[in-house]
C-alpha cells in the first residue's frame, strides 16, 4: 500500500483487523512495534467508529537518518531488528543493494557464531554502528 500511494497509506481500523484476522484493539501495537520512526515511519491512529491508521514514510538528510539509526540501536541488537533497518535504508536509497548484502552476512549470527551467545547481540549492534558511521564518512556527510 505504502509503495501504491507514494509512501503515504490510510486504511480504517476495522478494514485493517479483518485483512490480518486479528481484533482492532490489537492493531495499534503491531504498527506501531513495526513502523518506527528508527525505521523510517510516522504513525497515526484515530480510534472509533470511523477510526483510520495512516502510515507514512519518512524522506529525511542522510546524516539525520544514520545518526538517528546509529543512537537508537544502543548496546545491544538482535539479527531480525538490524536486518529490518537494513532493509529500510536499502529502500530509501541510503545503501545500495550490493552493501545491503555485504551488511546482512557481517551481522549474521554465523558471523558471530564463535561468541558466546549472551555477547552477539552486543557485537553486532557494535558492528552494525560502526558499518553506519563508515556509510556516512563514504559519503561525505559526518
């Protein structure tokens, strides 16, 4: 819907629960877990009998984006979250299809497999900052 209307999608609750066979009191928390604004996107949700969620896609600087990426992350990301940001900044035009790639099996769990496991998640967010800031400095934007 997102990519139809230009990055900017509205859709009634009701509509929405039916399409993903779960009631509207549970929409909320999965759009909101899953289009964050440290992936790119603004949502809004009006509750009630002509209640809407509208989802829309952020175009912002290429600084502003890592950086707001990069002081999300924290100290500690799990494979699923920093392939889902790859994924958005891939679909911004922030990395290339080629460096998406290359970042997916830098972060893999095997590339981390000779870790402890309670450590990997802390290495990868690390790595995956560090691969961010290299991303910026390569374009000449920090």
């Amino acid at each position: 819907m997102l990519e139809e209307s230009q990055g900017n999608a509205e859709i009634q609750r009701n509509e929405l629960a039916i399409m993903l066979g779960c009631v509207p009191s549970q929409i909320n928390y999965v759009i909101t877990s899953r289009f964050t604004p440290e992936l790119g996107y603004l949502v809004e949700s009006r509750r009630g009998g002509g209640g809407f969620i509208r989802i829309t896609r952020l175009n912002v600087d290429l600084d502003v984006a890592l950086l707001h990426i990069i002081n999300s992350v924290g100290i500690s990301l799990d494979y699923t979250t920093a392939e889902s940001v790859i994924e958005n900044i891939l679909r911004q035009g922030i990395i290339t299809q080629e460096i998406s790639k290359i970042m997916k099996v830098a972060i893999s769990d095997r590339s981390f497999s000779s870790l402890p496991i309670e450590y990997r998640n802390t290495a990868r967010a690390s790595v995956f900052k560090n691969m961010l800031l290299s991303q910026s400095k390569q374009n000449n934007k920090i």
